[in-house]
C-alpha cells in the first residue's frame, strides 16, 4: 500500500473551489507515480512532516498550513481522500513559518519523537526529515513568491 502528498502551486484566480476543481488541477496525473517536476511530493512521511511543524512554540506561526492547512473539500462519492486548497494568503503565511523556523529547531523541539518508531539510527531519520523540509520551504517560497495558491491531494 502506497500513501502520499502531493501540492501544486496554481494561480491564485484559478484555485478551485471543490473537490472536482482540485481533481482537474491533477488531472495531468493520475497516481502517485505522476507528478510535474515543479509538484511537492512526499511519499508516506507527510503526516510525520506535520508533526515535525507543530513543535513550533505556540503563537509563533501557522504550523498547520504547510502540510494539513487550508479548505478541506470531500470527495462527493466518499472514495478518495479529501483535498485541500490554500488562498494566497495562507501560502504566503506558511513560507514564512517555514522561513522562520529552522528545520534544526524544530527537531530538536520533537526530541527524536516523530521519527522515534522508524527503528533507525537518528542521524539517518534526521537526514530524511530535513530533506523533506527543505522540499515543503522550497515548494512556499517560490509559491509565496509567485503570489500562487495550492492545491493539495493526499492518496492511499
């Protein structure tokens, strides 16, 4: 069994407004496998990628959005997962939590906990986190800077 994330930056006039609209902003690919290079996409870690973001001291930031934040759209026919939208504002918000919050902060704010049940050595569990994490600050920065919103699908 396979689960992932996948966002795309869109632009902000056209971001839609449920879930068949997100659907057609993925339309272009149709698995887990299929992505555009400009997509972010993590594989069955994202979860723990949120996680890692609401270590953040509370009131410093909007630690939700860059993972779980935003409107939550169903599926209409309650088979696929839901999908979420993020206006503008909150991409911008979530670069610079992001920018904000060093990587190696927020780790050492999880204590080893979000990566503790892998059963491997911590440095390499480190390593994984922190390339995703400059992934998800790569991916808002240049959304943020775009003025783009996003789209984002999680599929299992």
């Amino acid at each position: 069994m396979s689960f992932s994330m996948q966002a795309r930056a869109v632009p902000a006039a056209g971001l839609p407004q449920d879930f068949t609209g997100v659907a057609a902003v993925f339309a272009d690919t149709d698995d887990a496998l299929d992505f555009l290079e400009t997509d972010l996409r993590i594989s069955k870690d994202f979860s723990q990628v949120h996680e890692l973001c609401l270590t953040a001291p509370p009131g410093q930031g909007s630690c939700e959005l860059p993972v779980f934040g935003g409107t939550v759209h169903e599926d209409p026919a309650g088979i696929e997962a839901p999908s979420v939208t993020l206006e503008a504002a909150g991409v911008r918000e979530a670069a610079e939590f992001l920018r904000s919050h060093p990587f190696d902060k927020l780790w050492r704010g999880a204590a080893g906990g979000v990566g503790a049940h892998w059963g491997w050595p911590e440095p390499e569990v480190r390593d994984v986190f922190a390339h995703h994490y400059r992934q998800v600050l790569d991916f808002y920065g240049r959304a943020a800077e775009a003025g783009d919103a996003v789209v984002k699908r999680f599929l299992y």
